[in-house]
C-alpha cells in the first residue's frame, strides 16, 4: 500500500497534534501518524475522544483543534524505515494481520517524543520494577495498581505527576525517591517562580501525592527479591534502608527520541535533534518538534509544534515570530538539566553480575574494557536486540560515556516480509 501526502507527521504527541493541527488549518493536505491506538501521546495517554467535560482545557482544546483541522490521522502505525528520499514506511501489527504502507511526503514533520532513561542497578530486571512513567503508562492502560504498595524513584519533573496519578488510581505510593539534593531542588524552585504557572502545577502535584514522603538527596541501590520485587534498598547518602513494596517505579530523567531523525541523516547535538529558528532540521523538508528536540515540557511541545506546522505549510515569518517565547523554554530545559543531573553515586550502583542489556542478557562485567559502543556491540551483542539499544544505549553512555552511533533499519523489529523488495535508505547510501 502507498500513499502521498503534503505534509507528514510523524508522532501524535501535544507536538505532532499542534504540528498537524496548524498545518492542516493553513490549507495542508496533511497526515497524522502514531503507533498508540489514539492521538495524545505519552502526557494524554488515555484521551481517546474529544469530551466537552474534559477538565484539561489544553487538553481538549487541542484535540478539538485536531478534529476540525481535516488531517488525516493513521493510528496503529509504527515508523520503521525511510525506503526512499521523501518516503518513509510503516507498520500496524495491532491487528490479526499485518499491514505496511509507504508514505511519500513533501514535508516531514519529527514529533517522536522522549523515552525514560534507566540506570542499571541490582536487581531492576525483577519482575515489578519498571520506568516511573512506564507503570504510570500501564496503569492508565487498565493494569491494576489498587492498593499496591508502590515506590517511585529516580530522577526529573516526572516523577510527582506519576506519583500523584498512581494514587488517585488507587495506589498506595510509600516514597518517592529523588536523586538531585535538596540545593538543586531548591535552585530549581527559585528558578520556576519566575514561573508561576509551572511552580503551581509542581505544587500541585505535590500536595495530589501527599501521604507520600517525598525523600530529595535518596536514590535506589537494589531491588530486592528473588522472583519477583518484595522491596526497595534505599540510601541518601549517610544511611541506608529498606522499604517493602509489591513495584518500583524507577526512571531517571528523558531522553530523546532521535532514531528516526539520525536514520533521515539529520544532525544531532546531545543527543536531541538541532533545529534553526522555524524549526527546520538540517535536512531540507524535515522539521521536528517537541521532546526530540530537547525535553522542555508539555508547554514547550505544543509551541514547537506550532512552529513546525507553520514552517511545514511555508509560514515561515509566522513561525519564526514565536522564537522568542521558544528561547524561554530553551532556558527552561537548560535548568531542567542542571537540576536533576545524575549524581556520580548512581554510576556505580552496578554489580560485576548486573544485567545491562536486557534483550542480550548483557552483563555490567562482560562490557568493561570495550572501546566504544560498536566495540562492545560487535563482541557481546549488547543493543542488538529487539529494543534496539533505546535502553542499554542511554545506561552505557551514562556508565562508559559511550555514544550509540549507528541507527539501521528496521527501527523497531518487524517480520522480514514487512522489509519489502525495495532497497532501504542505508544500502542506497553505501
Ligand atoms: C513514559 C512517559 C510518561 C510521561 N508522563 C507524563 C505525565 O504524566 N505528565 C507530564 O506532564 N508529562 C509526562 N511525560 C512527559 C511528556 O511526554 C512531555 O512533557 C510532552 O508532553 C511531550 O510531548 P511530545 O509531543 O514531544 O511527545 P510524546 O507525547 O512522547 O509523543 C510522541 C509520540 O510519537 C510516537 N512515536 C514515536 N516514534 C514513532 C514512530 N517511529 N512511529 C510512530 N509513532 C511514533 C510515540 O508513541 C508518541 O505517541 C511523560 C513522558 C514519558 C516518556
């Protein structure tokens, strides 16, 4: 199956929605594609419908914007491939069979969003320990957290909000576990009152995650249990102890998703996708917008999608005009940075026997004394298995200061069938 269309989004974020929202309003014939079941990315998860009783106004009034806008939407379709110049190719396995679909585009917009960083410590392969926004994720999608004794730990602006979610779901959350010490949260707040707006919704989120503590300068240095997690073994530094809990919710900070970008030979810079002042990445017709471009926030995401719709749909003054409000999250993410920046206690938390690699079953040992990371992919496999380094690739960084270089498609596994007879963009560039 093929298709061509104007503009292509790929990724139905706050980003890609505001993205192909703007674009289709300025007269684009414009498609929407995501590979979760309904538009509204990782933040509105569960919004399947517009409902006028919505209480998040940005929320609903956002995906009204998107309904009337007249984009296509394609959900169910997972980005693998860019077989040609101008086209990329998709997935949508959800169903009984599978289909794929070759979209050409004259203007491509990235909205690929962000992925929760892991650090690996002993025991985080137990069953019941997961990203923080990942059991977040799964409890919006119907797995039951009522009345679980829960910890939350990590790192970033992420973990309240999940905490707060995970006990209006009916879970009883212990502790939520902050690595960055109580001066950087402090330099933060005095940062955010410059912005009320966000220093509220942080307060908020707070006070919805009351009956919690919340421990700043405690980070996690095992889970424990022997098939699956019976408890967490916290420090802050001075002592150490443990807490039971039936799941851990662990994640330290975003990372970008840029895999897509770097296989269409756009330029990265700390490992988020650059963009000039509309937008525009460093390849002609493609432009990105949101989380992979610098992780800023919900606000931040919609603005740069606005942006990248009104560049894609040649406004170009017009989307350059919002820059200044966009240097204000720039700042924003700088700041972000600064405060919850990994303390160098969490990158020695590993075992000789830690796994790192969890597809491979790559040990923390089996990786030492290797170059770089193609080195130590090549000899032990770490990255190569079906999630394709986006979890270990970030951890050896972190621990090795390694940088995953190579992306090949397919991006995400798919059956050989789905790979189709046509050459792929990495054998037409060799
Ligand atoms: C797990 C997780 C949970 C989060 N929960 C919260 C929260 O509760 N509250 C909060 O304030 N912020 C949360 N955030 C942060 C939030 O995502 C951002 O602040 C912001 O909303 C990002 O918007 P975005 O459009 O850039 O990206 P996203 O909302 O991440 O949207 C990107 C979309 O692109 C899709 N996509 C990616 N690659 C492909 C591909 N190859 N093919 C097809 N589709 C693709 C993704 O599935 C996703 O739907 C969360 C982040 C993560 C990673």
């Amino acid at each position: 199956m093929s298709l061509d269309t104007q503009v292509l989004v790929v990724g139905a974020g706050p980003a890609g929605i505001a993205a192909a929202a703007t674009a289709a309003t300025h007269g684009r014939q414009v498609l929407l594609l995501d590979d979760n079941l309904a538009p509204g990315g990782q933040i509105w998860r569960e919004a399947t419908t517009v409902q006028q009783e919505d209480p998040d106004d940005v929320r609903r009034k956002t995906l009204l914007a998107l309904r009337v806008s007249g984009a296509r939407i394609f959900s169910g379709w997972r980005v693998f491939d860019a077989p040609r110049n101008g086209s990329l190719r998709a997935i949508n396995d959800s169903g009984p069979e599978i289909h794929t679909i070759d979209i050409s585009y004259e203007q491509l917009v990235l909205a690929t969003g962000a992925r929760e960083r892991f650090l690996p410590f002993p025991g985080w392969t137990l069953p019941g320990v997961f990203g923080a926004g990942g059991l977040e994720a799964l409890a919006r999608g119907g797995f039951s957290v009522t009345g679980k004794r829960i910890v939350v730990a990590g790192t970033g602006p992420l973990l309240l909000p999940v905490a707060a979610h995970l006990r209006q779901m009916g879970g009883r959350v212990t502790t939520v576990a902050e690595q960055a010490s109580r001066g950087q949260l402090a330099r933060f707040s005095t940062f955010l009152s410059r912005q009320p707006g966000k220093l509220i919704e942080g307060l908020q989120y707070r006070a919805a995650s009351g009956g919690s503590k919340y421990r700043p300068g405690c980070w996690p240095l095992a889970a424990l249990g022997t098939d699956k997690i019976e408890g967490v073994r916290l420090t802050d530094g001075q002592r150490r102890w443990e807490e039971p809990c039936e799941l851990l919710g662990c994640g330290f900070h975003l990372v970008p998703n840029t895999e897509l970008a770097s296989l269409l030979g756009c330029a990265t810079r700390e490992n988020a996708i650059e963009v000039d002042d509309v937008q525009q990445t460093s390849v002609s017709n493609v432009f990105a917008a949101g989380e992979p471009t610098g992780i800023a926030g919900l606000e931040s995401a919609l603005l740069t999608g606005t942006m990248a719709g009104l560049a894609a749909a040649g406004k170009l003054e017009e989307a350059k005009a919002l820059l200044p409000r966009r240097q204000k999250f720039e700042r924003f993410a700088e700041r972000l940075k600064t405060a919850f920046a990994l303390r160098p206690e969490l990158l020695s938390l590993a075992e000789p026997d830690t796994i790192v690699c969890r597809c491979e079953d790559v040990t923390f040992e089996a990786l030492k004394g290797y170059e770089d990371w193609n080195d130590a992919k090549r000899q032990t496999r770490c990255g190569m298995g079906p999630c394709q380094g986006r979890v270990c690739g970030p951890a050896t960084e972190a621990l090795f200061g390694w940088r995953a270089s190579s992306v090949r498609p397919p991006l995400y596994p798919v059956p050989l069938s789905a790979m189709g007879a046509g050459p792929s963009r990495s054998s037409l560039d060799e």
